[in-house]
C-alpha cells in the first residue's frame, strides 16, 4: 500500500517509480536509467531501419539521417539528463558507435579512433557539456525567463569562491552538496564547468560566438 495519495478531480493519484513528463522519464530513486534506457530502445528501432536501408543509401546521405533525425532524438534534455551515472553514458557512445558503423560501412571491430577520424564526430558526452553550457550562458545574461535566470548567481569581483581562488566578473556562485544527486544535477555541475572556463570565452557577447568559443575550447570538429 503506498503511503500517501493525492486527489485531483476526484480521481486518486498513487505514487509511481517512473513518470514521462514532456519527453522525459523521471525516476523516483533519482536515476536517469530509466530514461537511457527509454532512448536506447527508440534509438536503436531508428537505427535499424537505417541498416536496412543503408544499401540503398550513400555515405553523406546516411550520416545526414543520422546526424539531423537520429541524434537530435538522442540529444533531446541532455542538458538536464548529463548527471546519468558512466554506464548510461557509455551505452550512450555505444548507439553512437554503431550508428557510425552503419554510415561507414567499417568492420564492426574497427577501433574508436579510427571512425572519429573518418566521421568527425564529436562524443555525445562532450556535446552534453556544450548544451548545458550554452543554457546556463542564456540564464546568466537574462535570455531565459525569470525562474531560470533567478537560479544563478554571479559572485562579487575579487571575493573567493568555495576553492579559496578569487574570482572574476563572471565566476558564478558555487554551493557545496553532500549527496551525489544534487552535485551531478544541471546547476551545481554546469557551474563547475562555468567557473572552469576562460575568461575570454565566458564574456563572449552573443549566443552564437560562445557556442563557437566552446567548440574550440573543447577541440570540436569544424562539421559539429
């Protein structure tokens, strides 16, 4: 029996251990398993029946699908489902793995290395950091509504931050959690990647040149 119940016109509503709201899977443990989980069986429906179609297909042909219908899919809230544990992540690279398989055409033994230099393909991982990145850029200029902006908070220039490090004009508040949950979550992460920035790169004055100074900071293929 759950512990508690919530009625909402007049219908009982009992808890749950996972609800899809706008796409993505919420967990009541905290996880994004469920979630993961959820993008690779749709992805790899996706990815079959590129396979079968690969035949007929070139090679710039089936790197657009993948590239402009499949991975936007996969990337959909990945700002805010980053803080999946190493195994969700890797088995994120794996659906990447072998979509770059399909679009090559190479040996399905061929090493990592090799297929990032035919596709210029940059890891999902690493394009994860670049979109919460550009969020949390949005919300410390103001582009995004209140409740967003309202979250962060820039730290006066030449006080210290939780590192005993002073800071500059645009070091961002930095909040110290106990629980591993809190600290992987969209802030508290993102303003670790933030703080860790170049100056250059933080007071870029437009969306467009910081997610250009982003992608060279983080060695970005000039095709992503």
């Amino acid at each position: 029996n759950p512990l508690f119940f919530i009625e909402f016109n007049n219908e009982i509503i009992f808890p749950t251990k996972v609800h899809k709201h706008l796409g993505v899977m919420f967990s009541s443990d905290l996880k994004w398993t469920a979630h993961v989980e959820h993008i690779i069986n749709q992805t790899n429906k996706k990815l079959g029946l590129l396979k079968r179609q690969s035949k007929f297909l070139s090679f710039e042909q089936k790197c657009t699908v993948y590239l402009n219908m499949i991975r936007p899919a996969i990337e959909y809230a990945s700002n805010i489902y980053d803080g999946c544990g190493l195994n969700e992540s890797l088995k994120l690279e794996q659906l990447q793995r072998k979509a770059a398989l399909i679009c090559s055409g190479a040996h399905y033994r061929t090493e990592n290395k090799l297929l990032v230099n035919i596709l210029c393909w940059d890891s999902l991982g690493s394009r994860r950091k670049v979109a919460k990145l550009q969020l949390f850029y949005m919300m410390l200029r103001k582009l995004t509504p209140s409740y967003l902006s309202d979250l962060i908070h820039l730290l006066p220039p030449g006080s210290h931050d939780t590192r005993l490090r002073k800071t500059s004009n645009f070091t961002v508040e930095a909040k110290l959690y106990r629980s591993s949950f809190c600290s992987k979550s969209f802030i508290p992460s993102t303003t670790v990647l933030w703080n860790g920035l170049p100056e250059s790169v933080k007071q870029l004055d437009t969306t467009s040149k910081f997610k250009e100074g982003l992608k060279t900071y983080f060695k970005f293929y000039p095709t992503n």
